[in-house]
C-alpha cells in the first residue's frame, strides 16, 4: 500500500494495529515475514511506573543495510504508559528521519505493542486530540511525502520478539534517567491530580466492615438477574443488611415484649435466627454462621475464609441466598 494522503496513512495505521490482536510470538512473526524485505524496521516501547509516573522510552532503528541505531530518552515524571508508548513512536521517527534526511525510498515498518497508541493514531490526522498525537502524525506525513509506504504495525508484548524485547529494555533503562528537563502535559497532570485524589479519599475510608473486605478498592458491578440479589450483595458489604434481625430490631421493625427497640447487639432480639450464637450481622452471616458453613467451603474453600474473598459479589449472593433459605421454615423469609 502507498499511502499518498492522510486518509490513505489512516487506513494503514488502522489494519496494522488491529492486526492478530490475539496472536502469540509465533503468529506475529509469521505476519512479519510477509512485511518487505528491503525496509526500514523501526521498535518503539515506552515505559511508566506503575502505568503512572517515571516515564521511559526506548526505540531500535535498523536500516536495510543492518546498521543499527539506538534511543533511550526519558518521558517525564508524571506520564502514563500510552503517552510513553506515543512519546516513544515520536522519537523513533523523528531519529529516523534526521539519520537519512526523509529521502530514503525504503518503506518504513514502525512495530509497537501498544494497542492503545495505534488505535489514538488510527483516528486519523485531523481527529489528535493532544499536541503529542499531532506530533506523530506531522511525522508520519513527513516520511510519506512522495509516496512512502509506512506500515504501523501491533506485535504482541513479552513474548520473545528481538526488536520489541531490545526497545523494552531500552525503555526501562531511560525510565531511571533525570525527568527534570522534561515537560509534563496538562492531560497527564489532570489525570495525576485525579488519582492522588482518589488515593487520599479511599485511604480516608473508616474501618468498617467494607473496608474489611475491599481495603482500598471499589467493588466490581454485581451483574444479577435479580435485583433484590444485587441489593444483598450491596448491603451485606456495607455492613447494614436490611434482612438481619439485629438491624431491623435496632430501627423499630423486630421489637420484642421485653425490649421494643435497642442497639445493643448482646440484646435476645438481635441474635440469629438459625443458630441462635450471636448477633446476625453480615460478619456474623457470611463469615462465622454454622448453617453455611457448607457453602463457604464450596464457594470460598473455607468454612472461615478471608474477609477479601467477599469481594466475590456471586459467592455473596449465594451465601445470602442460603442463608435465607434457612431462615424461611421458621417464618422469616422476607422483612
């Protein structure tokens, strides 16, 4: 394909990175072998701490001749790992067109394995929203002028392809070098102020029964056919189960000749129904109640499994269910 306008580049760059998304090392260099013979094989990785921070790139330029030619820069203090994979495309272009002065004939294959930067690319020239993806098409445009074929090509990460491997490390060795000449956009500040903000909220979660079982996490969307299910699930993490006796008591709804209303978990009126040991709290029920123990060993491994492994909204919601269950024979099926 020779690609001789923007919309021609968009196409390329579209089936290149959507190309065997699935495939291992065997399948992608199957692919590779089909590429020309007598081009210019560009390997572009970028690098970022924990996808947030301490950016790196790394690029390997190999030209038809075999001479070699290496980048390591780094990417900046606060960056992600797709505006490190971008930052790194945008290097690799730039070093190769300043190695042959742009006027080399030879197609060009640029191999990344960030799918998430071909496909910002793939959107076309005029569709960039940042100054970065701009910059990579600009590039682009520059080695196609004349006719150029560029192909931009996905490879599957971390499973033994040379040049990807080699861009990798380079990478990771410019990730330690200085960031303090390095600019940081205003998107990846934005996004930097978002995450220690959310950081700060959920370490400022007060013990609690839910922070028991998640610790810092949201939990994931229960997906249930029913909704009262769904609610369960909700309400026992939380820690407030609108279906145990000890709450309903505590709100006025269970009183008892003796005691109308209290919040006293010790108090009769508060225990469990079904095994009559103690308050029917959500611990109590999913954790510690003798009459699930058997579905706790099957759902979770253990008649007294690890707070964490509630994160598990189905294995919740069939513990409620079997708990419930016990309860209808003796009259209390629903509130």
């Amino acid at each position: 394909m020779t690609p001789g306008s923007s919309s021609d580049l968009t196409s390329a760059t579209t089936s290149a990175a959507q190309h065997h998304p699935t495939s291992g090392r065997e399948r992608a260099e199957e692919h590779l072998a089909t590429l020309p013979d007598d081009a210019v094989w560009v390997w572009s990785d970028g690098s970022a701490e924990g996808g947030v921070s301490a950016g790196g790139i790394g690029a390997l330029i190999t030209l038809p001749s075999g001479e070699e030619h290496e980048l390591r820069a780094p990417a900046g203090r606060i960056c992600s790992s797709t505006r490190a994979e971008l930052v790194a495309i945008r290097g690799a272009l730039e070093m190769l067109l300043r190695l042959e002065g742009g006027l080399a004939e030879s197609p060009v294959i640029v191999c990344a394995d960030s799918q998430a930067a071909l496909a910002t690319l793939a959107s076309g020239a005029g569709s960039q929203a940042t100054a970065l993806g701009a910059a990579v098409w600009r590039l682009l445009l520059a080695l196609t002028d004349g006719g150029r074929r560029v192909f931009m090509q996905w490879i599957p990460a971390h499973c033994g392809i040379p040049g990807n491997e080699r861009a990798d490390v380079l990478a990771k060795e410019a990730s330690s070098l200085s960031q303090d000449a390095v600019p940081t956009d205003v998107r990846s500040m934005v996004k930097a102020v978002g995450r220690s903000a959310t950081k700060a909220w959920r370490r400022s979660w007060p013990d609690s029964f839910f922070k028991t079982i998640m610790g810092d996490r949201m939990p994931m969307p229960v997906l249930l056919e029913s909704r009262d299910e769904a609610v369960n699930v909700h309400q026992l993490r939380a820690g407030h189960w609108s279906r145990s006796q000890s709450y309903l008591h505590r709100i006025g709804r269970r009183p008892e000749r003796d005691c109308p209303q209290c919040s006293d978990l010790a108090c009769p009126a508060a225990r469990c129904l079904v095994c009559r040991e103690g308050p029917d709290t959500p611990e109590h029920v999913l954790l510690r109640c003798p009459c699930l123990a058997g579905a706790r060993l099957r759902l979770l491994g253990n008649i007294r499994p690890d707070p964490t492994q509630l994160r598990d909204g189905g294995a919740v919601a069939a513990l409620s269910r079997g708990y419930l269950s016990h309860q209808q024979p003796l009259g209390y099926g629903r509130p």
